[in-house]
C-alpha cells in the first residue's frame, strides 16, 4: 500500500520518511491485531472521507 501511495506522486515523499512511518504504523497496527480495513475505517473517521478517497476502497 505505501509503495502504491508513494508511486502516485513520488515528489510528495522524496525522502521516504512519510513511507517508512506509514509502513511502521501499519506493522504496529497489524501486530495488535487490526486489519486493513479497521485502518481505513480509522483513517476515514479521523480525516473525513475526501482525505481518503483516492487510495482506500
């Protein structure tokens, strides 16, 4: 998911530091237990839905 994040428009994470913290939450998120769908859910709740919308389904 990062990398499909990150090839979308490559300039906004230059030098990766927004992949690596987005790669290290999911792995915390996912070693407790969440699933994919749990962190859009997350996500969506938090940000609103046009925050979103591009990338989760």
């Amino acid at each position: 998911m990062a990398a499909v994040l990150a090839a979308r428009d490559p300039a906004v994470d230059g030098s990766g530091g927004a992949t690596r913290a987005l790669l290290s939450a999911l792995a915390a998120a996912w070693e407790r237990g969440w699933q994919p769908a749990d962190v859009v859910h997350s996500v969506r709740r938090r940000c609103g839905w046009t925050s979103c919308a591009s990338w989760a389904p």
